[in-house]
C-alpha cells in the first residue's frame, strides 16, 4: 500500500505555533485544509527534534518535551543529527 502526503494545515507554511491560520486567521484542526493551502515541503517523515534547527537552542518552544524522534509544528530544517 501507497501512503500519500495530504495538504492538511499540519504541513502548511501559513500554520503558526497556536494552530491559527496566518491567512484566514482563524485557528484550525489537524484535519483541516483549504484552497490557500501553501505546502511546507520541508517536513518529511524523517522529520524530528533531531535534525531541526531549533534543537536544544533557546529558540526551541518546548525544550522540556523535545526528544529525538519527536516531531512539533515548529520544526525547522536544520542540520542531520
């Protein structure tokens, strides 16, 4: 079986940290999409608190969660771990 990527606001780039929608600011749901979809290509399904940018800096939204394989919305394309 085939898995394909579905342009959800969980990988969109008008997703912010508290689920609202940088266009319609209106706050959404895991399931939601919309025709303003803009699909942030750099989440992948190797995507995780390892290789993001934000890992173990100050900039991290939740230093105290952050694990290795653990993937947040703030995830940031950074160097492999």
């Amino acid at each position: 079986m085939a898995l394909e990527t579905v342009n959800s606001c969980t990988n969109c780039n008008n997703l912010e940290k508290n689920f609202n929608c940088s266009v319609h600011n209106v706050v959404v749901d895991l399931n939601n999409t919309c025709e303003s979809h803009n699909l942030k290509v750099s989440i992948t399904k190797s995507s995780s608190c390892s290789n993001c940018s934000n890992h173990n800096t100050s900039s991290c939204s939740h230093p105290k969660q952050a694990s290795n394989d653990l993937l947040c919305f703030d995830w940031s394309k950074g160097g492999e771990a």
